[in-house]
C-alpha cells in the first residue's frame, strides 16, 4: 500500500512557484479542491479560468511514482 501525506499551504505564508499545478482549496464553491496554479500574481484553474478567495494550496499527490 502506498501512503501520501498532503500538506497544505496557506497562501498568507506561502505561494508555489509560478504555473506550476497544485492542488487549490476555494472555501464555500461547490466543490471546493481544484487543480489550479499561480501566474502573474493571481489564482487560476488548471482551464485557465481566474480562481478567486484560494485560501489554501498543496502539491498534487505523485500517485506513487518516484
């Protein structure tokens, strides 16, 4: 069995580096984990759309590949 541990970040203390896909939290949407990425200052979905009130950010999970 394959165990991972997310950590996640929050953006007040931290943000990954540029257009790099992390994992979003976005309190109170619908679904509230997106894949998303930082660019130019601001949040947006992995499809490119702005992602507005991210709170939070973790590494996606490598699925168990080394």
């Amino acid at each position: 069995m394959i165990t991972e541990t997310i950590t996640w970040h929050e953006v007040s203390e931290r943000l990954p580096d540029d257009n790099t896909t992390v994992m979003v939290c976005v309190p109170g949407s619908d679904e509230p984990v997106w894949l998303g990425y930082f660019e130019d200052g601001q949040w947006l979905y992995a499809e490119g759309f702005e992602a507005e009130g991210v709170v939070r950010w973790a590494a996606v999970p490598r699925g168990g590949l080394a």
